[in-house]
C-alpha cells in the first residue's frame, strides 16, 4: 500500500478523475441509477463536508505544511513562509472561480416569476433562479483532492529525510545560492534527527486525516457526477479545477519565481 500511494501522483489522480467523472456524469444522465440517501441533498456529507469542502481542505492541509516546513526548512525560515504561499494562492483559485460562477448564473438567468432581476431576490421570494449554473461542487471537489494530494507528496521526502543526505546537501546549497545562508549539511542533519523523532508521529496523523479528507471528496465527487446538475455543467466545473491544478502545480509552482512545489527547492 505504501509503495502504491508513494507512485501514484497526483498526475495519475487527475488522469483518473478525468475518465471516472465523465463516465459517471454520462451515466447520470441516463437516469438509470436509483435514488438513494446521497441523492438527497440535505445528506449529511453535502450539509457539513460538501458545501464546507474548501474549509475542511484548509484545516487539515494548513498544519501539515505548517509541520512538514518545520521539519524540512527548520533552518530556512522564508521557505516556511514560502510554502504557505501556496495556501493563498489555493484560497484566490477558490474565491475568483465560485464568485466566477455565480456571476455567470446570474447574468445568463432570470426568475420562474416575473417581477424580480435580482438571482438573491427571487430566491429569497421563494422562487426559481434558471440561469447556467455551473457545477461548483464539481469544481470544489476535484480541486480540493488534487490540492491535497498535491500537498501530501512533502510527506514522503520527510519520511526519506534520514536516508537522504544527497537532498539536504542541495537544499543547503541552494539556499545559500538563495539566501545566503551557510549552513553545514552535516550540523543541519543531526538537527533534523532530533526534531524527526518529536514530529513525525504528529505528521503522520496530519497526513492520514488529510488523506480520509481527500479520499471523502472523491466519494461524494462519485455522487455529484451521478445525481446532480447537468452533464455539461459538471464538465465545465472539473475542467476548470483540472485546469487550475495544471496551471499552478504543473506549470507556475515549477519555476524559480513562485511558491515552489511541496519539500522542494525549484
């Protein structure tokens, strides 16, 4: 299991959402699937996991970098800023793209009754709002587990940290390239021993949560393709957090000017 979760990227995760979801998206269409407790939107996974799923993510992500830094850039400080970095960008992904899609709803519709302009009025009349509304839980969903799978690969370079000198000889170069700081692979290796031995444990747990987490938006992800939205609306929302994802962790995060992917120095 563990040589599996060390392999399986999140390239291979994007590629698997990318086939499973358009699959299940078509297969919802036909409307051959049985209604059942995850057809009900009021489900308790939906009420406090999905429609919370970018806060859950920050919860269980944000002390796992916070940790994995302190353990990884215990002597270079700025990188454990920079890693946070990381976060905010996530956050802005998040915040432009649903205030994206509401915008969108809002000027391709108009309400079931006539009288009202406003998408917040008619709903708020008690009324239907028929405008392109983009599938956000799609969108959240897979951005979300790409995000932490994302995030969890600095696990595994902690756990090789021991066994790993050649690593932390680049890193001491490169942060002396960097910042200007000398500080003896030897010296900064008998340090992360130490600080290894306290957090490790701690990190695992951090890890293993944020996996349960990641591993729950697949599953609910299964049930959005299914009961949920239109076929092309659930497509638009997961190739624009495909898109994301590409943009940030494989294209932008591999270049020198920017936050720099998960226990490495780009």
């Amino acid at each position: 299991m563990t040589s599996f979760l060390r392999s399986f990227g999140a390239g291979h995760l994007a590629l698997f959402i990318c086939i499973a979801y358009s699959l299940l998206c078509i297969l919802g269409d036909q409307k051959i699937i049985p209604e059942s407790y995850f057809s009900d939107k009021n489900n308790f996974f939906n009420q406090y996991f999905v429609k919370w799923a970018w806060g859950w993510t920050m919860c269980v992500t944000a002390p796992f970098i916070l940790m994995s830094g302190c353990i990884l850039w215990k002597e270079y400080p700025l990188l454990i800023v920079r890693d946070f970095l990381r976060i905010i960008v996530g956050i802005l992904v998040w915040f432009l793209w649903v205030s994206i899609f509401n915008y969108i709803e809002e000027i391709t519709g108009n309400c079931s009754t006539s009288g009202y302009s406003k998408k917040w009025t008619c709903i708020k009349a008690g009324h239907v709002w028929d405008g392109y509304d983009i599938s956000g839980h799609s969108f959240l969903l897979i951005y979300s587990a790409l995000f932490i799978h994302e995030e969890l690969q600095a696990y595994w370079i902690v756990c090789d940290l021991s066994n790993n000198s050649s690593w932390l000889q680049s890193v001491s170069s490169k942060a002396k390239q960097l910042f200007g700081i000398n500080n003896p692979a030897n010296e900064t290796m008998k340090s992360l021993t130490n600080l290894l031995a306290r957090l490790q444990p701690v990190l695992f747990v951090s890890a293993l949560v944020a996996l349960c987490i990641e591993v729950l938006w697949l599953f609910m992800m299964v049930w959005t393709a299914l009961y949920f939205h239109t076929t092309d609306h659930k497509i638009v929302g997961a190739f624009i957090a495909l898109l994301n994802w590409f943009v940030t962790y494989r294209l932008w995060y591999q270049s020198p000017l920017s936050p720099g992917l998960p226990g490495r120095l780009t």
